[in-house]
C-alpha cells in the first residue's frame, strides 16, 4: 500500500509537469502566431502599423476581404446597378430629386436629405451591401423624424418631419442608409440582413402625400454622428479596394 501511494504521487507529478511543459510550447506557438498578425491603427491622426500582441486593450480586426466585401454599395433594388448607374436611371428631376435642393418654407428652411429614387409604387427593397443591421424601424405611415433646419436669421433649430413607414440599415463601414415613404417593412429592430433580404416594398406614406410627387424611395445615407451625407460623394468611390492598398503599403516588420 506504501508504495502504490508514493506511485500515485509520483504519477501526479509527471502530469503535472506534462501539462506545464506542453503549456510554455502552447504559450510559445501562440505568441508565433500573434507576431504574424500586423495591426493598422492610427495614432495623433499618423497611420502606424503595429504587432497584434502588443495591444494591451480588446481590439477588433477588420481584414482586407471584409471591407472589400462589405464596403460595397449597390442598388437597393438589387438589380445589379451600381450607384452611378442607379442615379442616372431613377432620378427624374436633376435638381429636386437630388441631394441638398431647398425644402421648407422661408421660416423654417431645411434640404432635402436623401435622393429620390422613382420606381413603381411596391417595388421590393434590399440592404445595399451583404450584410446590415436594422437601427430603426416604423411600421407607422405619419411616422416623424427629428431633422435638421434653419430659422430666419441662421439660427439652427430642429423640426419633425413626416418620413411614413421606414427602415434604417447599419453597414460595416459604420453608415446607416434611411428609406422612407414605404408601403411595407418586413424587418424587425435589430434584425440582421442581407443583399437577399426584402426589407420592405417602396409606397406612398408620409409628406409624399403633400408634394405631389408620384411613389418612390426616398434614400438617406447617414454618418455615425446622424448627420445626412450626397450618396454621390461615397458612392462614386465604390470601386476600391483595401487589398490594393495594403499591396502598396510598406509595413515594418519589428
Ligand atoms: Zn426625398
């Protein structure tokens, strides 16, 4: 009995230095590992590229391949155009349709801001890249949101407008796109999407109903700070390429 104990005990120990060994190679090949991942990061406003491990916070990486997968804008109604195509077929009146035209009355003066997009009355609308999250959602057509104006004077103030049924979409690059005046929403708040998602059918609520325009989809593209944005100055760039980049960028290896 004596000696099975001293066995036990000798066998404990051997396992024990077992799994200590085989932890410092697991601890080493994981530390090997980590030195092959190179970071872009900024720092005071200079790009700096640094070593995954010597990050002391959480930090999340995006690859090259997910921002040239999900950085990618194309029609929401997933036929295949891309931006500067859709403008130039849907947009009907040059100026009024576009981003930035005069709204609101001389009190309270405001732009338009989004594009209107003149398709049938029910058309079927989709997220504009691969993957989204749903930020906001109305199923309500006198449904109001908080925009910007400026009173007389150049005092800015805010006023609700009537935007109907809508939906807002956040995409990686961290832009929520708005549709408004819908006929239907099929999504939920905080739902995942995806370019094969119908969100909703494009309609008729809202002030559409007051400025004597037929149905379409009024588009907004928002920054993370709600400020609205021309779809045309990010989406006339929708050809790059973070591969490419990165190709042409020396990283120094510490
Ligand atoms: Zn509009």
């Amino acid at each position: 009995m004596k000696i099975s104990a001293s066995l036990i005990r000798a066998i404990i120990i051997i396992i024990l230095l077992i799994i200590v060994i085989s932890d410092f190679f697991y601890i080493k090949y994981m530390e090997k590992k980590l030195d092959n991942i190179t970071i872009l990061t900024a720092e005071a406003d200079s790009m700096i590229a640094i070593k995954a491990s010597s990050f002391k916070e959480p930090v999340v990486v995006f690859t090259a391949d997910f921002i040239d997968t999900f950085y990618h804008y194309s029609s929401p109604f997933k036929d295949g155009m891309d931006f500067n195509e859709l403008i130039k077929e849907y947009i009907k009146n040059r100026w009024s349709d576009h981003y930035g035209c005069g709204r609101g009355t001389s009190e309270r003066k405001r732009i338009h801001e989004g594009i209107d997009l003149f398709v049938p009355e029910n058309t079927p609308v989709y997220p504009l890249t691969n993957f989204g999250i749903v930020t906001e959602v109305s199923d309500n057509p006198h449904y109001l949101v908080q925009v910007e104006c400026e009173r007389r004077g150049g005092i800015i103030d805010s006023i609700k407008i009537e935007y109907g049924k809508t939906i807002r979409i956040l995409y990686p690059e961290g832009f929520t796109s708005i549709y408004t005046h819908l006929n239907e929403v099929f999504v939920e708040l905080n739902q995942t999407v995806d370019r094969n998602t119908v969100v909703g059918l494009t309609g008729l609520t809202g002030n559409i109903r007051n400025s004597g325009k037929p149905s379409h989809l009024h588009l907004e593209l928002r920054d993370s700070e709600n400020r609205s944005f021309d779809p045309r100055n990010r989406l006339r760039f929708e050809q790059n390429s973070a591969e490419n980049f990165i190709k042409h960028i020396k990283i120094d290896s510490e």
